[in-house]
C-alpha cells in the first residue's frame, strides 16, 4: 500500500465508459460506489476511447466520477501504460477482467496481488485453457457473476473453490421506476422490446425472426430494439427482405441517460440468449433493470437467467433458437395483460432484495481487503 495506507487497485481488459455494455456499466458502477463508501482508489486501462474519439497522453489519468482512467489505443500501448501505471501510483492489486489481461499481468506484474475476473466462461482451446489455468493459480481470488459460474469455473479451470468469490451485478431501483404497466396495457399497440448489443449470443436473431410468426396471429406488434453490434445490418436486412418496417424500430446505441425512457414504451422486455457455457452462467445487468421497470419479462431457458427468475412464477420462458416458441410467449402477453401484471409484480417484489451498487463494492472492498492482508 501507499504511505497513506489507502488500497491502489488498477482494472484491465475491460471496456470503460463512455461505451455501453454489461461489463463496462457494471464496473463503472462498482468504481464509481467505491469511490463514495471506501478510500480505495480505483485506477482503469482501457482500450475504449473519449466520445470524441481521444486517447490519453503517456501518464495523462482522467478523472471520471472519481474514477481514474487510461485510455489506449491497442495492446501494445495497454502493455506500457500498465507498467507505468503500477509503477508511478504504487498498484497494490491487479484486476485482470477474463484469462488473457490475467496472463500478461501475471508475467507484466510478477510478484503484485492479482484478482481476476469471469464475466462469461467461454470454451477455450487447449493452449489458451492451459494459460487462463496459469493465471488463476497466480489470483489471489476469482470473481465470478453467478452461482452457475462459480460450479463451471471450479471444474472447468480446476481453481479452489473457497478463492472463488460470487459478486452479482446491482440495481439502483430509482433510477429505473418507471410507468406502470397496468397503464401502458391499455394501449392498442403491444410493444415488446429488445435492450443490448446486437450479438449472436446475446440471442437478437431469434428475436427479430420471432417477429412473423407474431404477425401471423396479430398485426397490432410493435418491436423496439435498443443496441448496436456487429448483427445490427443482419437484423436490418432481415427486416427489409420480409418487409417487417412497419412493425420494428431500430433505434442503434442509445446513452444510458434514455434507456429508462425507451423502457417505458415497452410492455414486454425479452432476453432471447441462446445456450452457450457463456449464457448458462451469466446473469446480465439487464434482467435486474427490467425487472426494476416493472416489465414482464419473456426470457430463453438458460441457467444464467433462471438463477434469477422462475418460469411461470415472474416470467415467462421459451426453448433458446426457437423463434416459434418465443412468439408464443409473447401472444400470451398480449391476449391476456392480466398475466404481464402478475409476473411484473412479483419480479418487482424480487428484485427489491437485490443489493445496490453499493453493496456490492462493499463485497469487492471485502475480497480486496482479504488478498491484502
């Protein structure tokens, strides 16, 4: 530690604000809690660059929220600046966030305290299996998103368990309270929603091709669809050559600040992953907003999402891959409001027991505070 005994704690592999994505909205959130519960200081390497499209000058830390934050234009650069960073502000833990930032601090930084972080357990080849192995060993302790990702870390990389931490993503419940959905019920016009990055494993796909079997049983559909990534042009042009206009609004990226009010037009909120080692122990930041707007939610079986929710009791489920089966789910919604209000309110009543955010860098300081010793 410093001389002011004041924990130094620098985060890699990570995407950082301003850019929006599960990974990068909880870190900052975590970062930003930390800084008003604790004296720790939070120091980030990022290859994500301003709004305006700037990187940072060789020692230049940009204070965002209190948080400090570096940010390069590729490995290379992310390799010197950590170097530095760990030098020049005296690092006393390294945050690695997934195996590979883990492995170059493991050899970067050989003898500083390393945590590490799984925000989705991927299958990886053998070599890369074998270097994420030797980066777990050197951790002094492993943070994992889910109860399910916590089992499959254990038995996939062979890490102790009693190293193995579960911190879940948070919720600030007024920031997401929102119109009721007995009031957007009345409406004519059903609106189900789609909020995150327009990714294969994320599920979009099969959301947006959920759309004609809908149509097929009701033309009174509106899809929203909130994001960007690398399917967004699929989706559009899945749009285009079935002439599903009239009935999809692509909005692309949106700042944070409006997804609430996004939110709001919606009277169902879907999460359509499909079954990967990654989506079974997952549990997205997401699930807990919707559940926070009092949406019914329609989510795919998979055990990331059912760590959280219950089939029938506060949502309802369909098979992943099933466009079919999904606008099935979404038909019942539609035909009967009665059942989305029920399921809303006990997904509410739920996620009132969730932590905030500042418990949960109250949980992170706790993990810290332990490798420290």
């Amino acid at each position: 530690m410093g001389n002011d005994m004041r924990l130094r704690v620098l985060h890699l592999g990570c995407p950082y604000l301003p850019y929006i994505g599960g990974s990068s909205m909880r870190l900052s959130q975590i970062l930003e809690a930390l800084v008003s519960v604790t004296e720790i200081e939070s120091y980030v390497v990022t290859q994500q660059p301003t709004e305006d499209g700037r990187y940072s000058k060789d020692n230049e830390l940009e204070n965002v929220n209190g948080v400090l934050v570096h940010r390069v234009q590729n490995l290379l650069e992310s390799l010197k600046a950590t170097k530095r960073i760990v030098h020049r502000h005296k690092i006393d833990i390294i945050h690695a966030h997934g195996p590979r930032p883990a492995f170059q601090a493991s050899l970067l930084c050989a003898g500083k305290t390393m945590v590490v972080e799984h925000h989705g357990l991927h299958d990886l080849s053998f070599v890369k299996r074998q270097l994420a192995k030797y980066a777990m060993r050197k951790a002094k302790a492993v943070i994992l998103l889910s109860e399910a990702s916590r089992k499959r870390a254990h038995d996939y990389f062979k890490i102790d368990i009693k190293r193995a931490f579960v911190i879940r993503n948070g919720i600030d419940l007024a920031n997401f309270q929102i119109e009721s959905t007995r009031e957007t019920a009345k409406r004519d016009l059903f609106t189900v929603g789609y909020i995150g990055t327009f990714h294969e494993w994320q599920g979009v796909l099969t959301f947006i091709k959920s759309l004609p079997h809908v149509l097929k049983q009701s033309q009174q559909i509106h899809y929203l669809m909130v994001g960007q990534g690398p399917c967004f042009d699929e989706v559009r042009n899945y749009i285009h050559r079935y002439d599903l206009s009239s009935n999809v609004r692509l909005l692309g990226a949106v700042p944070q600040s409006q997804v609430k009010s996004y939110m709001q037009k919606m009277d169902v909120i879907v999460v359509p992953r499909p079954s990967t080692p990654a989506t079974e122990t997952i549990v997205p930041l997401k699930i807990f907003e919707a559940m926070a707007a009092r949406r019914p939610i329609i989510i795919s079986r998979v055990g990331g999402l059912l760590e959280i929710l219950a089939e029938g009791e506060n949502c309802l489920a369909f098979t992943p891959d099933d466009p079919e089966d999904l606008s099935n789910k979404i038909m019942i919604l539609k035909n009967d409001p009665k059942i989305g209000l029920a399921l809303a309110e006990k997904s509410y009543m739920l996620v009132q027991k969730q932590p905030d955010w500042k418990q949960v860098a109250l949980s992170l300081a706790d993990v810290y505070n332990s490798v420290s010793c």
